[in-house]
C-alpha cells in the first residue's frame, strides 16, 4: 500500500476477516524525509484474541506504539517517529470468532508540528443533545470537528471552529446515528491529523415510532 490508500482488513470494505490470519503489513512514505500516519476510520475484532499491533518502523524489530489493539474503541492516529518514516502493522486472528475488521487510512507527510487529540469520546445525555471530550496533543486550545451520518467516513474539507472542551451538541436528530471527527487547530493554518470516528445513536424521543432491528419492512434477528 502506499500513501493515500486505505487498507481494509481481507474482508474488505463489507467483509469480515478470516480465522487463523497473520498478515504483516510495512508502508514507507514516498518522499524523504516525510512519515506515514495511519488513521483508523472503522475498527472492530473479536475482544480477546483478534487484534493489530503497530510497530514504529520498518518491520516488527521496532518499538510497538501501545498493546495490541483489540475490540470495537477506533485507535487514534499514529504517525511514525523512526528516521525512515515507516510504520508496520500485524493483524493476527485465532480460530474462532471473527468480526468486521478495520479501515486504515494512510497519509504522508512532513512530521507534524501540530499534534493530534486522543481518547475522542461522545456520550449521548438526552434524544437530541450529546457531550464530546477529549485529551489535547498539546498546548492548542482551539480545534474543529466534523459531525455526520454515521458511515459517512473520513472527512474531506474544513470543520467547525470550537475552543471549549468538553463540546455539547445540541439540536440532535432523535433516534439517529453519528460520528464525529476532531482535529487539533494550532494557529496559522497549522492543523493536526483528524482524530475519530467516536460514533453514538440520540435516543428516541415522543412522536417517534421505534421499529425492531429489522425496522419497518425486515425481520428481527
């Protein structure tokens, strides 16, 4: 793979991965001197046993960014550090239990001077209104966030100014879901990496009618 792509586990985009995988994956960036980030659009395995480790370098001798990563909480963006600029991912299954995979878009660059937030969080507090944290990547106290159908994916333009952290929205639609990206804003057209998706779902509110999982026309499962 190489900068702009987005790798997909071998499910695919609608898949599920297979049991019993073990798949190294090494990106290098295409210009000296630039770094690869990978930041993870969808992210879902099997809680205990399924999961991707990602290595600061050019292959797996390199230092580790965290644990494994595992079940359904997206990973923040990762850029590498490593004078090469490369970043190598496992994903490694067991043999039962599989799940939607992951989506992982690659970006490249010069190393950022304006660094990501992390731990984006949304918790749903009424049927139309929401409360979306986060942990600054550095002194910045100014960022923007993109707010969206849920699947709508990666955010392709410019988002919303905000200086207060935690965010509450407001003006929800009830009973629909979200997601919403957050990228640091560091002055003078300087911005981080996007952080997210943090998905959530507005509860239903008077006036709705709640359907099954099947919804109007389907069965339940």
């Amino acid at each position: 793979p190489a900068c702009g792509d987005t790798i997909y586990d071998s499910g695919g985009a609608n898949g599920d991965y297979s049991n019993n995988e073990f798949i190294t994956t090494t990106v290098f960036p295409e210009n000296p001197g630039d770094v690869v980030t990978f930041t993870f659009l969808s992210f879902s395995t099997e809680n205990c046993c399924d999961g991707i480790t990602v290595y600061n370098g050019p292959d797996t001798s390199f230092d580790a960014v965290d644990d494994e990563f595992r079940g359904t909480t997206v990973p923040d963006p990762i850029t590498s550090t490593d004078p090469s600029g490369a970043l190598t991912f496992v994903f490694d299954s067991d043999g039962s239990v599989t799940g939607a995979g992951y989506e992982i878009f690659i970006s490249c660059g010069p190393p950022p001077t304006c660094t990501a937030p992390t731990d984006l969080a949304a918790a749903v507090n009424s049927s139309d209104t929401a409360i979306v944290s986060w942990i600054a990547g550095g002194s910045e106290t100014t960022w923007e966030y993109v707010l969206q159908p849920l699947g709508t994916g990666f955010p392709t333009a410019s988002g919303t100014s905000i200086s207060s952290n935690p965010l509450t929205l407001s003006g929800l639609s009830s009973g629909t879901a979200y997601e919403i990206y957050l990228r640091a804003d560091c002055g003078s057209g300087d911005f981080s990496a996007w952080t997210g998706p943090a998905n959530f779902e507005t509860g239903p509110a008077c006036g709705d009618t709640i359907y099954d999982s099947g919804g109007a026309n389907g069965d339940y499962s």
